[in-house]
C-alpha cells in the first residue's frame, strides 16, 4: 500500500468517526431535550334524544292483478277492503289513507300516536278480512308495522296455481328505492328489475314475485329500501285444480338468528288434512317449518314445537347454505304450538298450517313468523276475527310472570313457567281487543284470530 492509500483510508475512518460522534450526540441530546406536544381534544356534543310520533302501517285490502271484468292482468285491484283494529295507552290516534297500488281502493294506512311529553306513545294496530270472490277465498290478518329499511319475508310461492305479490308501502314525504334479495330452494334468483324499484311518497306499489321466476316452491325475499322507510308484506293466495285454496299475508320476519320463537302456530282439521295431501296438487297443505339460510355454510338446526302443557316434537335437520327449505312437521295434533327454533349458524324461519274443513272447498292457508321479544309495557291488539287470541311464550328456562290490561283496566296475569313453551292465552274482551301485556322478564308474543277455512 502506497503512502497516498494509506493517508486516504485514515481519513474515510475519520470521517465515519466524527459521523458516528454526531448521531451519538443528536441522540442524546433527543433524549434530554424536551420536544414540543401537540394535543387534539375531538369536537363532542351531548345529545338527548327526542320521543318521535308513532307510526304502524296497514297494508290494506287484498289484492288481485286483474280488474273485476278479469282483464288488465298486470294491473293490482283490490278486493273487499280490509278492518284496521288500533289502539293506543296515551290517547287518541291519527289514521290516513294513502294511495293504492296502480290507483286502486286498496287503502294502506298509516296510524300515528303524537308525542305528548317525554315519553315515547305505545301504539299498536292490526288488520283482517274475509273474502270470497274470484279466485280469493278464506281469512287474512295481519300487524301493521313500524317502517323500516330491512325486511325478510319468508313465505310464498310461485308454483302453479300460487300468487305471492310483494306489497311496498312508502309512509314517507320522499321517494323510497327498493332492492329485492330473493332466495329459494335451488338458491339466488336473478333477473331484470329486482333491484331499483322506485316507491312514490306516500304510496303502495305491488310487485308479483313471479316477474323475477315461476315455479319457486319455497321463496324467502330479503326487502331493503334507501330513501324512505317502508312496510313490506307478501300476500299469497292459492288455486287448486280451479278451486280457491286460501289467502294470508306474510309480515316481516325478524332478521336471521341463532334463536326464533313463533307463537300461535295454529294446527286444526289433522284428520281432514292425512286425506287432502293425498292430492298431488295439494302438497303444499302439509305443515312446514320454512328455513332460510342466507350465508354459504351449512345450518345445524335444532326446533321443539310444543303446546301450553308441554306436548309437541323435538326434532334436528340440516339445512343447505344459500337456499331456502321446508321441513315438513308430521305428526302433530290439533292445537296451537310455540316453535323454538336454535340453528347453528343464524337463519331466518317462518312456520305454515292449513286448516282443512269436511265441506267442500273449506280451506286455508296461515303463515306465522317469529314474534318480538317483550320486556316492559307493550301495547297489542287482536285484530277483528274469529277466536281471536293474546298467546305469549317463554323460551328460557327460568319463569316469567305476565300481567295483561284488557280494554279499559280488565287486569289478568299468568306465570309462563320456563321449559314449556307457551304461557296462558287470552280471549278477546272487547270488539278491538286491545291489551297491553306487561313481562318481568322476556317472553315472545303474537296475536291473531286463528284461521278458519270458508265452508265451515
């Protein structure tokens, strides 16, 4: 190494040291120098939340697409008109009509409780009718419902002979745009317009589920609207070998869960019913439990059916991921059953019974979905029917106790003891039937008539 190399060599090692001394020393001096803080405090706002006037809507009468000369086959009318029921614990309430599908008499509702003070109204209607006319035969009843932005039914059917027409009601002062989500048994159904459906303010609009495809056995629709809120219900109405085989509407089900618990599953006419399902075409008399699982895994499910004093069936099935499907539920004698239904993977569930009279003609069709879970005052009323009834259930194990005011101070209690499914159940009192159940625990509830088929 020449004598330049080497003077050139002590210097880089210089350099690197004096370098090295200098982080040292910016490092230490970071350690003991106090740096500035910055410090951001977000903008907050306490915000007490202000009780709105109540609303439920009623769907209105049933519906037809066909005027009463049987021509304009894409056109809803209505049929009959239907009896709204309503009720509420803190003074009078305000009923408006709105505009029917494609400019029938339909006349959906809406039924408001103003606020009146701090506290949120309790307020509570339902509706009925009978019909029969054309090819509507039997008895439908139905809650009118908060608006929403999601709403699954479960129910219907496109086979032959099967109407299912989806009803939107838009309460609201602005347009409502609804997208359909529609699952069957062989899976996800496409087609053009199931997405986008404009609702006018103020408005029914129907649509026939069999626009989107026919021959669906076992259909579930997810409803989902952007704008306004919405009240979404399913009518089907069914024709046997040209005879009219019931009508009932199909409300909004709770969203998938990994518990349901349908109250007032009614099963009446059993022996009627072993000989009518021995028509091919009268398949669809049979008793189900409807499943729809809207994920792609498969679902574990466990469901007990039982009546007040403990008797039913238990039974376990696996149902397929993506699709919807009808477990027959065989067996059973008359009565009204409490379904529990506990998946392994969160479902959505409805339950179907079809009374069968001896006479001619004498049937109909009943589809009950999940009922709420209470806890505190509720109002409710039983809308205008035959036999009409108050049912609670108590799913846990523990016992819950239940007061019920019937009309203007009628009070009636029961215990629903935990294990059996169904607690005491109570008559009509008055011609509305409103009661305000009160649970010191949770119990689910429905109340409606039981469906008696024509001809009885």
């Amino acid at each position: 190494m020449n004598k330049r190399s080497v003077f050139s060599t002590t210097g880089r090692v210089a350099v690197g040291g004096v370098g090295l001394a200098v982080a040292a020393a910016v490092v230490g001096g970071a350690a003991v120098v106090r740096l500035p803080s910055f410090e951001t405090v977000p903008a907050g706002q306490l915000v007490t939340p202000v009780p709105v006037d109540q609303q439920r809507v009623c769907t209105g009468a049933l519906l037809q697409l066909s005027d009463a000369e049987g021509q304009q086959a894409t056109t809803a009318s209505s049929v009959g008109r239907a009896a709204v029921a309503r009720q509420s614990g803190e003074g009078e309430v305000a009923v408006e009509e709105l505009a029917g599908a494609d400019g029938s008499d339909s006349r959906p509702s809406v039924v408001t409780a103003p606020v009146e003070g701090s506290d949120v109204p309790l307020v509570a209607a339902a509706q009925s009718q009978s019909v029969d006319e054309g090819d509507l035969r039997g008895f439908a009843s139905a809650p009118c419902t908060e608006p929403t932005s999601s709403t699954w039914l479960i129910g219907g059917s496109t086979e032959t002979g099967r109407v299912s027409l989806i009803s939107l009601v838009n309460p609201s002062e602005v347009n409502a745009t609804v997208d359909l989500d529609i699952r069957s048994e062989t899976g996800e159904v496409q087609g053009p317009g199931i997405d986008g459906i404009v609702v006018a303010p103020r408005s029914q609009k129907v649509v026939p589920l069999s626009g989107f495809a026919t021959g669906l056995v076992s259909p579930a629709v997810h409803v989902s609207s952007r704008g306004g809120q919405i009240v979404a219900t399913l009518q089907q109405s069914v024709v046997r070998t040209l005879e009219p085989g019931g009508v009932d509407i199909v409300t909004g089900s709770a969203a998938p869960s990994r518990e349901s618990v349908v109250t007032g599953i009614v099963v009446r006419d059993s022996a009627n019913l072993e000989g009518a399902l021995a028509d091919p075409s009268s398949s669809d008399l049979q008793s189900v439990l409807r499943v729809l699982v809207p994920g792609q895994d498969s679902a574990q499910v466990s469901a007990s059916l039982a009546t007040d004093d403990g008797t039913g069936t238990t039974f376990e099935t696996r149902v397929e991921g993506g699709r919807v499907t009808d477990v027959p539920i065989d067996g059973l004698e008359d009565g009204v059953y409490t379904a529990t239904v506990r998946p392994s993977t969160a479902v959505a569930v409805a339950a179907r019974t079809s009374p069968v009279a001896a006479a001619a003609g004498g049937v109909d069709l009943s589809w009950a979905a999940p009922s709420p879970r209470l806890s505190g005052d509720t109002e409710a009323v039983v809308p205008d029917g035959e036999g009409g009834r108050l049912w609670l259930a108590n799913p846990g194990q523990d016992a819950v106790t239940a007061e019920v005011t019937v009309g203007d101070g009628d009070e009636r209690g029961g215990e629903a003891p935990g294990g059996r499914r169904s607690a005491p159940t109570w008559p009509r009192a008055t011609p509305s039937g409103p009661r305000r159940p009160t649970a010191c625990g949770r119990v689910s509830a429905s109340r409606h008539p039981q469906p008696s088929p024509p001809g009885r």
